[in-house]
C-alpha cells in the first residue's frame, strides 16, 4: 500500500480500516486537508462514499488520527537519549504535522530555571540578544499561562498576560502564534494564570507554533483541540527524559559503542578525537624567558686631578667617539698655584746669582737645589694644568654620570665621574624560569622582542648558563648569556623585554599542560 503524508492542519494522519456500506473494508491512509476531504494514500480524494465522509465519520476519524500521530511521536521521543534530541523530534514532528511555519520547544532542566530551547525547526530567526530575551520571555508567559495560549483567541478571558507572546509573534514575522504549556494536568487550569507557586519545584516546558498565514476558526479550533489532546503525554515523556538523562561521559560512552545515533554526540566525539590527535602532534617547546641588555665591557672615567668642575658637556645615553670632551675642571687654581711657584723660583735664582757673587758657594748650592724643586713642581702643576679636559677613552655610550647640574661642584682625585659602554655588540641577559632550567641549553636559538623596539624580532644564540640562580623580579631564576650584534646603532644597555628558546619537541599537549599537571602532582602530595 503507497502510503503518503501530507500537511495537515488540526488533523494529523494515519492508517484507517474503514467499513463502506457494509460491503466489506479496506485499510486507508487516511490524511485530512486543509480544506477538510479526506485522502487515500495516493493523495487523491476518495470517490463516492469516501470522497467526503459524513460528519459521523469525520468526527470519528480526527481522535483517531490525533491518537495516532501522538502514540507515534511519543514513541520516538522515547527511543532519544536526552533533551536536545527528544526536542528535536518533537518540533519536527509537529512541524510536519500541524504544516505551522516554525516550531520551538521550551524545558526547564532544572526547577525553578529558565525555559530552554531545547528543539526547532522551521523558519531560523535572528540569534541577537534582544531577539533571545524576547523568546525567552514569551516561553515564560505561555508557560505561566497555564492553558492554550493563542494571539487570534476572540474571547477576552483568552487575550489576557499576552504582551510579550504577541509582541514576539510581531518581531518573528508570524501571522499567529499558538501555545500549549507542558505541565501535570493538576497544575493546568484552562483559561487562568497559573499561580507562581504552583510551578515552583516542577519541571515544565512550552511548545510555540508559528504561522505565516491566516487560519480559518475551524483550523486554529481543530488545532488547539489537537494541542490539548497531546499536552500531557508529551509532558510525561520528556520529563522521562529528563530524568534518565545521562551525563556527558555516558553520552561519549553510547556513541562510541553504536548504542545511540544522536548526531551530536557523534560530532562531539569526532572532535575530542581531533582535539587528542592534534595534542600528539610533536612540536619544540617554547621556554618563556626575561631578557635585558648589557654591554660587553665597561670602562669608567674618574677625576684625574682634585679641583671645581667647570663645565659637563654629555649627557647619559649620549654617543661618543674616542677623545670626544666630556667635561672640564676650573684651571684658576692651578693657575695660582702655578704664578706663586713661578715668582718663587725667579726669586731663587736672583738670590743664587748674588751669592755666586758673593762666593758664598754653599748657600748659592742650596739656592740651586730650591730652584729645581720649584722647576719640578712647576712642570707638575702644568701637567696637572692639560688633565683637566676630559675625554673619552673608547667609543660607546654614556651609560652613567648626570653631572649637569652638579657643576661647581669639588672633585676629588679619582672620583667616578662616567661609566662609557662600548657600542655594537651587547650581552643579553636571558632569565630562564627554575621549572624550564632542566630544558634549556647552550646552544639552542632565543628570539626575543624588547619592550621599546616591540615590532623588530631579535636572534641569538645562547652560549652559557650560570650554574647559580638568582632572585630578579622576586622570581628564581637561572641567568644565561647570548651576544648579539648592534647593525643599526639603535640598541642601548638596560634594554628589557621577554622572548622563548626553542628547546626539544614534544607534543603539543605536554607543552599546554605539563606545568599544569606538575602543579597538580604537588597539591596532591603525589
């Protein structure tokens, strides 16, 4: 027997043994039309006496099919394992049945929670927030309703707690919308509000048909009969559901054994299965380090005589070539020393040329011995006199010495005046963490990004490890040096920032997750 299903509008269809004037019977495919004849499986309408059953028949086929698309529907939402899928099978078979434009099915998981949408199907409508509200509250208005909520109900009494439902029906771009609130029987009252408290502690669920078109009287009545009829069955069903509904390592369990064919346990189980391949893929572990900038050498330069400082011409960071003048001491007072030395030994030696002539050959003897005294202290006051320039030792930078406002101050012979960085090559200075120590050595490549250049990727290798650690930052950590190269000029010491050495490959879940699992190792004291 070809046996079809059609749209059906309050009635649903099926199979039929129907007695034609006592001539015998024969089983039909019966499926009722919009228009209210009455079809064969071939989708023709039935000749003679069958072609429009009286209304003694009529009215006996509709329960007849209503039960018979309920006992169906109820059938397979038994046969799903959770919600998501009992609703599923729910909103389409309605929505093949009732021929309604969209079908959404509401469950409270949890009493005393919000209705989720659990099933949908027909037209999608927009997942914004302001549309998700909106649904949410028309779910909760039918549900708390209490009896068949329908936006083209005539009766007062039936348009009352409608505001969000109809302001809903209005955003959704339907014609009509009916509603059927899934409760025990005992808490239903039909046409009142249900009282708060008489939901509270029971979980419940709402199912919303959508219509694009304008439905006659005697459809929405055949309709909401149909509703009415299939309340509490599939209220009882899915609150079976609900509460056999097994977890998520159960649900993993009985697709991975074949024992359920839920769609989205197997798309869930495909995925945690690329998730784990993805995982074992081998890939260098990236050890996050610190890395600052220090110069290769260091050279300092001190006061070379005592004296005022006169005049600082550098600042820190200033680059200077070697003889560059960095700063001057006041010559006034080698100057007077110098004058009154000079005068004393033009003294001298006036005296001594009077004693030669005098004879007086043992005090002209002293006279001359005075006389190149003085010429030796003479000449060291004018070397004094040329060291009070000072000049740069070395090309590089000025890394310490802000004398600036510190001129006319009194040096001291051999007060630290500048420390100067030699310029091109720098060390970096790389912080390994105590818990990467064991994975790091020399040898291996560090690419690292500073703080103040953070678009230009640096490369170096690194050529030791201090065997000591070291307390940076209130951290323990492990120094290790590399050497890199200043091309562009544009590097200064002190330079800060964070990079990763590459070290062996392991795969990809042991480098996520093996500080997190160590970490765990030692909270449980294993």
């Amino acid at each position: 027997m070809n046996q079809s299903r059609g749209d059906v509008v309050g009635g649903l269809s099926g199979t039929f043994v129907l007695g034609v004037d006592g001539a015998g019977s024969r089983e039909v495919d019966c499926t009722a039309t919009q228009s209210g004849h009455w079809c064969d499986g071939s989708s023709q309408p039935l000749q003679g006496a069958d072609a429009r059953p009286s209304d003694e028949v009529g009215s006996s086929l509709r329960p007849l099919a209503t039960l018979s698309a309920i006992i169906e529907l109820i059938a397979k939402i038994n046969s799903t394992i959770d919600l998501d899928e009992a609703g599923d099978v729910a909103a389409h078979a309605i929505h093949r049945w009732t021929a309604a434009s969209a079908v959404e099915v509401f469950w409270q998981r949890k009493s005393n929670h919000v209705c989720q949408l659990i099933g949908r199907r027909g037209a999608e409508f927009c997942q914004s927030d302001p549309q998700h509200a909106l649904r949410q509250a028309a779910a909760e208005e039918a549900l708390t309703r209490g009896s068949l909520t329908d936006t083209g109900a005539v009766a007062k009494r039936d348009q009352t707690s409608l505001l969000a439902v109809r302001r809903y029906t209005k955003v959704a771009g339907s014609r009509r919308l009916l509603g059927v609130s899934l409760r025990p029987k005992s808490a239903v009252r039909s046409g009142e509000v249900a009282r708060i408290e008489e939901l509270r502690g029971q979980c419940c669920g709402v199912i919303l048909l959508h219509f694009d078109r304008v439905l006659s009287e005697n459809e929405a009545s055949s309709l909401r009969l149909c509703l009415d009829t299939a309340q509490d069955p599939l209220f009882h069903a899915l609150t079976k559901i609900a509460a056999t509904e097994p977890g998520v390592l159960t649900k993993w369990f009985r697709c991975a054994t074949g024992d359920t064919t839920s769609r989205k346990l197997k798309l869930v189980l495909f995925g945690a299965a690329l998730l784990i391949g993805i995982m074992m893929i081998p890939m260098p572990y990236q050890a996050s380090v610190g890395s600052e900038l220090q110069p290769v050498g260091r050279r300092y330069v001190a006061a070379p005589v005592a004296g005022t400082l006169e005049k600082v011409f550098v600042h820190p960071g200033d680059v200077v070539q070697s003889g560059t003048l960095l700063a001057r001491i006041d010559a006034r007072e080698i100057e007077m020393e110098l004058a009154g030395k000079r005068s004393e030994l033009s003294r001298l030696q006036q005296e001594q040329k009077g004693q030669l002539a005098q004879h007086q050959f043992a005090e002209s003897k002293l006279a001359s011995l005075r006389a190149e005294r003085l010429q030796s202290e003479i000449e060291l006051l004018q070397l004094r006199r040329q060291r009070l320039e000072i000049t740069a030792p070395i090309d590089g930078v000025i890394v310490t010495g802000d004398w600036k406002r510190s001129e006319g101050t009194l040096l001291d012979l051999g007060e630290m005046l500048f420390e100067i960085a030699p310029s091109g090559e720098f060390s970096v200075e790389v912080s390994v963490a105590e818990s990467d120590i064991l994975l790091v050595r020399p040898g291996m490549s560090l690419r690292f990004r500073l703080d103040s250049i953070p678009n230009r990727l640096f490369e170096a290798t690194l050529q030791r490890i201090h065997p000591r650690s070291e307390i940076r930052d209130d951290a323990n950590v492990f120094l290790a040096e590399a050497r890199l190269v200043d091309t562009d000029g544009v590097l200064r010491p002190g330079m800060r920032g964070h990079g990763n050495v590459e070290t062996d490959r392991h795969a990809i879940g042991w480098n996520l997750f093996h500080k997190a699992y160590h970490r765990l190792l030692l909270l449980i004291g294993v």
